[in-house]
C-alpha cells in the first residue's frame, strides 16, 4: 500500500513518462520525482550504489520494508518465494566515494587511478564490450612503470583487482541474496536488482490506481486529477461504496 504521505500525481506522472523508457533512464526518472534535490541528469552522475541505495530508501517509502520476490533455482528449477527486509540487503548509510574522486591501484607493476562507474557509463555499455567500455570510461591513468598504458590493455589480474577496489568503496552497487533451495539443497547468490524490482511495484500500482479512477469516475463524473488527489483511504471508501 503507499504511504499517504507520498505525492501520487507526482508518481503517476514519472510512471507515465519512463513506461516506453530503458531501465535505467526509469531510474533517474523516479530519483528525480522523489529527490528533486537533484535533477535527473545529476542522478545520472552518482555512484550506482549511490543510485540503488536512493532507490531503496525510496521503495520504503512507498510501500515498505519489507520486500517479497521470487527465484528459481537453477539446478533443479523450484520456484522459491523470498521475503526480507530492505535493511536485511542494504549496505548502511555510508556514502561511497564521489564519482570523480579518484581511487588508486598498485598491483603486479601497474599503477592505475580510477573511479566508481555510474548509470552514465552503465548507459555506453553494449551487448559484449560491458568490461572494455567501463574500463575505458572509469580507468583515468594506467601505468606499466613509467609507460603509459590503454585501459583495455591491462591484464587479467589488474582488471580483476580494479573490480574488486570498486565493490569495496560502492557495496550497494551489487546486491545479492543468499538462497538455498528447499527440494535439492543447492546454494546460490542472484543479483537483486532495485531498478527492475521498485519499477514493476509501481507499474502494478499505477494500473490498479488507474482502474479506480475509471470506476470512480464512472460511478460519479469525478475527474482523474480529483480521484487521484484523493488520499488511498477515501478512495478505497468510495470504491466500496460503488461495489468494486
């Protein structure tokens, strides 16, 4: 249920606006309707655990702590029903670095600064280059002793070092959940996705709320804007009162 607390015009219309959008333009979307503190375009600038972090804070607001989804396990295929707390999923309230503070790497004779991805560089990777493009967008200097080196260049072990340097100062930037299944035991850890997850909550809830203001409006000639200035408790009132 949301929050009466919540401006509904406000999220409706950013529902509106991000249905034909990508994911992640529909993240920004909703961080720039519920934290106008910052625009859209600035969001688009934050460390991604920034961003996730933003967008669980703002999934609690709407709807709640507690979040129940689905996972199918991977070896024997039982669909499992998951239920946890966002606190449970959520790596504190430190702020990572900023994106264009730099973070240094020693590692095997190299010498690499770099910096956190965000959803602008989420957005220039395509299908196959994720690591090429990310590598060339966030490695700012690469050095082999005093030879300068291309980012898609460094070895295997410098890149995987640079991966982990990054999920040490960003932890919200991949989530995942410890799952065991019931029927065959097996252990794995599925990426949560907030983006996805938060976006299909409030796609239900705008086509619910939309079908009320039809029947509403149906029922009595209200116009769309006075039923959804209505706070859920009168609504679900006169939706009650109208039989649905």
């Amino acid at each position: 249920m949301l929050v009466p607390a919540v401006n509904t015009p406000a999220l409706l219309a950013a529902w509106e606006e991000g249905v034909t959008q990508p994911a992640l333009r529909r993240a920004l979307i909703l961080l720039g309707m519920a934290r106008p503190e910052r625009s859209a375009a600035e969001w688009n600038h934050v460390s991604i655990g920034e961003r996730d972090r933003t967008l669980f804070r703002i999934r609690e607001e709407l709807f709640g702590s507690r979040i129940e989804a689905t996972a199918e396990c991977p070896r024997c295929g039982e669909r499992l029903e998951l239920a946890f707390g966002t606190n449970d999923i959520c790596a504190g309230d430190a702020e990572p670095p900023a994106p264009h503070e730099s973070l240094r790497l020693e590692r095997a004779g190299y010498e690499v600064v770099y910096r956190l991805p965000t959803t602008a560089d989420l957005s220039e990777m395509g299908a196959g280059e994720g690591r090429n493009v990310l590598l060339k967008r966030c490695v700012e200097v690469a050095r082999f002793g005093v030879q300068d080196v291309d980012a898609e260049g460094l070895p295997d072990e410098v890149v995987t070092a640079i991966a982990a340097g990054m999920a040490e100062a960003d932890p919200q930037a991949e989530v995942r959940i410890a799952v065991t299944c019931p029927s065959c035991s097996n252990e794995w850890s599925p990426m949560f996705d907030i983006v996805g997850f938060l976006w299909g909550e409030i796609e239900d809830w705008a086509e619910r709320l939309l079908l009320d203001v039809h029947a509403l409006a149906s029922a009595y000639g209200w116009s769309e804007r006075d039923i959804v200035a209505m706070s859920p408790r009168r609504r679900r009132f006169y939706l009650d009162m109208v039989g649905t």
